[in-house]
C-alpha cells in the first residue's frame, strides 16, 4: 500500500500539494462564481463544496508518490464529491492529473492499468457529466439537445486527451526508471565481473610466481642438503640460487598484492627476453631443458602472446621439476600466424601433474584468454603440454 520513499520527497509533494490547492482553489471561485451559483442553488454550499472536493483532490496528489492506490481512491472520491455537488470542472482537478502520473510512474503493474482505464473512464465521465449539466440549462427542443451532446462529446475527449496524456507522461517516466535501474544492474554486474577477472588473473599470476618459485627452491634445498658434507661449495651455490629465487618471487608477489590493494594496472610482466632466465633457474633445479626453436619468431610478437609463452613454459617446466623424472624437451614453433608450444618430461612412476589442478586449469585459462587453445595429458611414460596460440587473435582484457 505504502511505497518506500524518502522524507525528502514526502516533503516535496506535501508542499508542492498545498501550493497547489492554494492557488487553484481562489482560481476555481473566481472564474466560476456565477456557475457555482446557478448550479448549486446556494452560493454558500457551493463554495465550501467547492474546497472541500479541491482539499481532496490535492491530498491525494500529496500522496500520490507514497502511496499510488490510495490516492487513486481519494482522487476518485474527491470526483465523486465535485459532481454529487453539481460542481463543474475546475482548475483544481489538475492534482487529478497528478495521481494518473503516479499511478503510472511508481504503481504495481495492476496499478498502472487501473489508472489507465481510470484515465480513460473519468474523460468521458466528465464531459458526459458536464454535457447533461450544460443541457440542464439549455434543453428546449431538438437542436439545443443535439447542440448539448456535441458539446458533451466534445468536452469528453478534451478530458480523456488530457487525462491520458497525465497517464502517459507518468508511463514514460516509469519506463525511463526501469532504464535507470537496468543500466545501474548492468554497471554493477560488469563490475563485478571485471573484478572477479581481475582476481582470477591475480590468483593465476600468483600460482605460476610461487609454485614456480618453491619448485626450484625445493629442488636447490634437497641438492643442497645432500652436498653439504661432500661438497660445501655446491651447497654454497644451491643457497645463492635459492636466495635469489626466493627474492624474486617476493619482488612478484609485493606487485601483484599492490595491484589488488589499490586497482592498478598491470604491472612489468615477462617477455620473451625472459625465457633464458627461467631456463637457467630450470637448470640450477637439476632439470636440463632441451629446447628447440623453429621456426624463430618472425618480429617481435604482441606482448599479450609473450607473456602466454613466458607462463604455460613457467608451469609446464614447474611441473617437469615436481613430477619429471630427467630431461624436458621444449618446442617453440614460430608460424606466421599462430605459435605452437610443446613441453615433454618423463615422469617417475605414477607421479603425473593433475590434469584438472590448478597449474593445468591456469595454462588452459592463459591459452584461452589469447584465443588459443591447451591440452595437458600423460602419453605412456611422458607428460605433454601442447598449446596452439594465435599470433593477433583476440585477447580478453
């Protein structure tokens, strides 16, 4: 019944309502003074009739925001009263064209027809009333009735037109709300989605520096451990490695914590320049990759296509260090329109890399946000990545 609204606006219409009873109403008795009297008899009941049905009808106008129904009821009551009165219309039934605004901008959908058809009803019940009122005054043969009707069709379509357009009016509002509301959905939605994305990438960035990072620690700490009675040197140069390991995935890790805190872009990522360093960190790790590239890139490819080689090699080479068992055979084929990435390890025993963990998910994910694609399976006793990425294909931001 009542509509949730602030009390700014509840202000708004209560003294937008009063301002208009107080200038309609002297408006109402000064043009129609001579009518009030002939039609009602006494000049006296006239008036105060004609306040009364002007108070009613802008206390539902009043109301009309905070409650649509209600003054809808009120409106109509206040109708009721002007023409059991004998009151013909007047400037103050204009807060009669409020309330089929409200009906329409801020009713229930049953509203909004309800008020329609009242728009529709109350035109031609109005100049009807007001056609047999008029022909009251002036019926005396044939021509003067016809003369009547004509003038009461007349003024009924006057009425419907302008009720109508009220009703319209208040429509139109409704359906630029509904736009408002949609596009404010539609904003928030892509919001969200932008942010999920973005803590996607996040995540995925994270699990490609640490995993990456701890693999090659881990394997430098064991190498290290074992070494250390016989060879100190060697486990001298196993702690470098993992101290400058361990530096540069926190050099990683502070920047992409600073890009969730505060909503930067993205920050320096990986080229292809950077491949030789992940080789050798590779390497240091115990594991020597055998890499082959042909053809060789034909310029310098987009960036967003480097960074997708720089990462499925980081977890693909990750996963030899975890779960290979030897050598790595990497494949780089450099075609004009597409570049082909391969990674091959033994594995020991049953150790595979899970085809739905994490590390395959994020190689899939970095293939398809270039428009290309990633399959990761065991063939006998060896683990192959393959991925197809196109050179200039769409990237998703």
């Amino acid at each position: 019944m009542f509509r949730p609204i602030s009390r700014t606006w509840l202000i708004v219409d209560i003294v937008g309502a009063v301002l208009g009873f107080a200038v309609t109403t002297p408006l109402t008795l000064f043009f129609s003074a001579t009518q009030l009297s002939a039609w009602s008899g006494a000049s006296a009941l006239a008036v105060t009739a004609s306040v009364v049905a002007s108070a009613v009808v802008w206390g539902a106008a009043a109301i009309a925001r905070l409650s649509p129904a209600l003054a809808l009821g009120v409106a109509w009551f206040g109708a009721v009263i002007q023409m059991g009165m004998g009151l013909a219309p007047a400037v103050y039934d204009l807060g009669i064209m409020v309330v089929l605004f409200a009906t329409a901008a801020w009713g229930s959908r049953r509203l909004l027809w309800i008020g329609g058809i009242s728009a529709l009803g109350g035109g031609v019940l109005g100049g009807l009333y007001f056609g047999v009122v008029w022909s009251g005054e002036l019926l005396t043969d044939a021509a003067s009735a016809l003369r009547a009707a004509l003038i009461a069709t007349l003024l009924a379509s006057v009425f419907v037109l302008a009720m109508v357009m009220s009703w319209g009016a208040g429509l139109l509002w409704r359906v630029i709300l509904r736009g408002r509301e949609t596009q404010v959905a539609r904003a928030q939605a892509e919001m969200l989605a932008a942010e999920e994305q973005e803590r996607v990438r996040i995540a995925r960035d994270m699990h490609d520096v640490v995993a990456h990072s701890l693999a090659v620690v881990i394997a430098q700490a064991d190498g290290a451990r074992y070494a250390a009675a016989a060879q100190p040197e060697i486990a001298s140069e196993a702690l470098g490695t993992i101290a400058q390991t361990a530096r540069g995935a926190l050099s990683d890790v502070r920047l992409l914590l600073t890009q969730l805190r505060h909503r930067q872009g993205d920050g320096p990522q990986p080229t292809l320049a950077d491949l030789e360093t992940l080789f050798a960190q590779v390497r240091q790790a115990g594991v020597e990759p055998r890499i082959t590239v042909d053809p060789m890139p034909p310029g310098e490819p987009p960036g967003a296509i480097q960074l997708a080689v720089y990462r499925i090699l980081q977890e693909a080479l990750t996963n030899a260090i975890r779960h290979g068992d030897g050598a790595v055979e990497v494949h780089l084929a450099w075609l004009p329109d597409r570049v082909d990435v391969q990674v091959r390890n033994m594995i020991g025993g049953d150790a595979v890399p899970t085809v739905g963990g994490h590390g395959v998910i994020g190689m899939r994910e970095r293939a398809q946000l270039v428009g290309g694609s990633l399959q990761a399976e065991r063939h006998g006793d060896q683990f192959v990545v393959a991925a197809s990425l196109p050179i200039g294909g769409p990237v998703a931001g």
